[in-house]
C-alpha cells in the first residue's frame, strides 16, 4: 500500500502543486467541491477502497445531523445523538479493535477450555480514529448547540476528509471551522505564512524525526539481552525526539497547508518537552486530543466537580481510553494509565511539593516520567517493555549491543543535537531578547538585530527547504509512524 505522504516526493511535486493551483482558479463557488475532491484523490491512493468507508461516514453523519437538529430541545435528539455516537464508535471498533477484542476473547475462552473464535487480521484505515473523533466533534456540538448545523453535504465532506489534516491530525473542532467552510479567503500574507509553517514541519520531519528514527528503530530492533544500559537510553532519547518532532511536524505541514487554502488550525503542539508537570505536559501534547477529551469525555463525566475520588475515577478512565485511542494493544493502555496515574498523584498534592523544587528539578522528573512511558508506547508487548526497562536501570543482564555512538552516522548525530535544542522554545527565546534590548534604551541595535532575523530566516527556510528535498530525493529513510494509529 501506498500513501500520499506530506513528505513523499510525490505529494511534493505534484499533488500539493497542482491541487494548489486548480484550487486558485476554479472559482470561489466550486473550491469546495475540487477541495473535497482532491482530498478524496489523497486519501484513495492509499487506501483505494476504503475510500468507501469514509463516504460511509460523512454521509451518515450529516444525516444525523440534520435529525438531531430537527428534533433540538426534544428528547429525540439525545437518541438520534446515541445513534450517531454509536455509530461512529462501531465503525471504529470494527476496523481498529475487532481483532483485539478477538483474541482477548479467546484468551479467555481458552482458560476456560472453551472454543475460540477465528477472525482473519481486519486492516486498520489510516486515519480512522482523527476522522472518527472530527464527526463525533460535528454531531455533539450540533447537539449543543455549539455550531450551527450544514444541510450541504459537501461542507460535511470537506469538515471531516479535508487532507491536510485527514491522516496525522490536529483533531479540528467543527465549530472551530464552520465558518471557514462556507466563507474563507486567502491572502498572499496568509498564504506566505502557510509555506513557511510548511516548510518549518518539513524539516522537523526530515532532517530530525526521520534521523533520529533509523537510531531509535535500531535500538529497539534488538533483544534485551544485547543491549546494554547506556544504548537502551539513548534508543528511548531518539525515540522521544521522534515521536515529537514527527508528530509536531505534521502539525506544523497540516496547520501551513491549511493556511494556503484559507483555513486556520488551531496549534497542537507547544513545547511540551519543557513542561514542568505531567498537568503540564497534557496542555501541551497533543492539545488537539487532550482538548477533545476534556470536552467531549472528562466534563461529561463529571469532571473535577463530584468530589477528588471521582475526579481521579474521570482522569484514569480519559487516560485508559486515551491510550486505547492511540492503538489496540495493552502497551498503550498502560501508556495511558501510566499518565492518568501521575495525574492523579500531582492532584493529590505531588504537585504543590513539584512547585517549590528547583525548576530543573521540574523538567527532569517530567522527562523521566515521559521518557519511561515511551518505552510502553513504542514496543509490542507488555513483557518486552518490562525487558527492555529492566536494561535501562541495569537491572538485566546486558550483552555487546551492535550499536554504539561511535556507528551513528553523521546525519543522525546532528540530528540528536538539533533536537535537543529545537525541543525548546529558542526562537521564542530569541525574540524576548531583542524586545528587552529595544525596551532598554538600545532602538538601533533592535532594528540591526530586526534586519538580520529577517534575512536568517529567509536563509535558514530556504536551506531546510533544500536540504530536506535533498534527503527526501535520495531515498532517505522516511517512516510513516501514523500506521500505527
């Protein structure tokens, strides 16, 4: 199988132009028919007929949202909602949890001696659980009142299959967008500000999460018993660095493509590596997801308002579906619950002690808690996990692992750098800088250091631009972790 990647020479070259430039000229009144077109074209070429079941979605939830809008205010619509939330949830238990549900099944049926049942591998379409969770999004904010609902088809179409955040996220809210569907425009500045903010998630992903991917797969390709403490660390620190600069990165490319079309996403990710607190960590992780959960999920279970045991009952069961999200294994339900369970005990009041410790402190227990979930997230199985945590902490028997820093090639090495630095807000940095040098007395040195930014950047795009084509070109290695998802 074969997908339209953001960063596939393909998508680069010729779908992304030629979609751009039809999208400028057809006319205001057919962009959104070409746009949903276009977006049905990205996502068939890789998953050709199921296609269909996306088809299947948008029509099935513009239909409930016409009926739930029609019966508002009466106790009708709760049902019709049920339906539609029901529905929405079977079709992603089907192509994402029927085999797991199966063979947890006959895990049991087998204790008991009892006939198992057969299910051949069902395939898991990509972006299924971003484009699920978006029709969810339509049909309880219609339900709420929140958004107004669209009799047009097409506008639901394009809500929920738009490509440049169809396959990785960020999960869009309905009523974030609505107005945008119907009446947008894109001006050279929006426009301008969308290549860049392409090019910066390019890079992310090319020249560090895909570097730093080929140590990290490395690393956990290997047994416990030849690895050694030290390698098992630095495979988790370029997986850390992986799984954040490939996620922001396409952020980063969905957010600026959606920019060149005219609509604006909100942001995802903001420097979560930084956090000093799990709490923390969450409003800056995947903000679009978390930000789901709190909305559609913790707030209707009560949220923090029935007292502290069932506000710790609500965040462990967000974090065990959270994980289950993420993917149909038990790995990523410890994951979550691995989170909930350092929610709850900075709520418990780990968090007030956090407060008063050295602010290092802080962002080291965060990276250690984030550091050692990963290692859940990343491998197959509970046991392997506990195998390869076992080596972390020299408490198994490591062997002559085949990796050494010395055989991490040059690109991967920068890699591992760049990431480490660009984790943290430098640029931001940077700019608080130059307003404290305008702001003390210094106009002219800000207006000298006001040139030269301008001129870095214009430099600097240009040169993740370049290189990031070039490694793509040749062939790089490029993964595609949303598989998984």
């Amino acid at each position: 199988m074969f997908q339209v990647v953001f960063s596939s020479i393909i998508f680069l070259f010729m779908f992304l132009p030629v979609t751009l430039f039809v999208y400028l000229i057809v006319g205001r009144r057919l962009r959104n028919y070409f746009l949903l077109f276009a977006s049905l074209v990205f996502y068939a070429w890789g998953e050709t007929a199921y296609v269909l079941i996306m088809l299947l979605s948008i029509i099935a939830n513009w239909v409930a949202g016409l009926t739930i809008d029609y019966f508002k205010g009466r106790p009708q619509a709760k049902l019709f909602l049920g339906f539609a939330v029901a529905f929405n949830l079977g079709l992603l238990s089907i192509f994402k949890y029927a085999n797991f549900i199966v063979n947890n099944l006959n895990a049991v049926l087998s204790f008991f001696e009892l006939p198992t049942m057969a299910l051949q591998p069902v395939h898991l379409p990509i972006g299924i659980s971003f484009f699920t969770f978006q029709a969810m999004s339509y049909v309880i904010d219609i339900y709420r009142r929140d958004a107004v609902v669209q009799c047009h088809p097409v506008n639901i179409g394009l809500y929920i299959a738009l490509f440049p955040q169809l396959i990785a996220g960020p999960i869009v809210r309905f009523h974030d967008i609505a107005a945008q569907i119907t009446h947008r425009h894109v001006s050279f500045q929006d426009f301008g500000e969308g290549v860049e903010r392409f090019i910066i998630g390019l890079g992310k992903k090319v020249l560090i999460a895909n570097q730093v991917a080929v140590v990290s797969d490395q690393v956990f390709a290997l047994e416990a018993g030849a690895l050694s403490p030290g390698i098992a660390w630095l495979g988790v620190l370029c997986y850390t660095l992986q799984i954040y600069f490939d996620f922001s990165g396409y952020s980063d490319m969905a957010i600026g493509l959606g920019r060149m079309f005219g609509f604006r996403f909100l942001e995802n990710f903001n420097y979560p590596y930084i956090a000093k607190s799990v709490r923390e960590f969450w409003r800056r992780w995947h903000i679009s997801l978390s930000s789901w959960f709190r909305d559609y999920l913790y707030i209707s279970l009560g949220g923090s308002r029935r007292g502290n045991l069932r506000t710790y009952l609500n965040l462990l069961t967000v974090f065990f579906l959270c994980g289950l999200w993420h993917g149909a294994s038990w790995n990523f339900v410890v994951w979550g619950l691995l989170h909930g369970f350092f929610l709850v005990i900075e709520r418990l009041g780990f968090e007030k002690l956090l407060a008063r410790l050295w602010v290092p402190l802080r962002h080291f227990y965060v990276l250690f808690v984030v550091m050692i979930t990963w290692v859940f997230f990343r491998v197959d199985t509970i046991s392997a996990a506990i195998g390869y945590l076992a080596v972390m902490f020299g408490q198994a028997q490591g062997g002559t692992s085949p990796v050494t820093l010395m055989q991490i090639g040059r690109d991967s090495q920068t890699a591992i750098i760049a990431g480490i630095i660009f984790s943290a807000p430098v640029f931001s940095w940077l700019n608080r800088f130059r307003l404290a040098v305008s702001s003390n007395g210094y106009p002219k040195m800000s207006t000298i250091f006001d040139g030269m930014a301008g001129a870095m950047k214009a430099v600097g795009l240009s040169l993740v631009l370049y290189l990031s084509i070039l490694f793509v070109s040749s062939g790089a290695y490029n993964p595609f972790i949303y598989f998984r998802f």
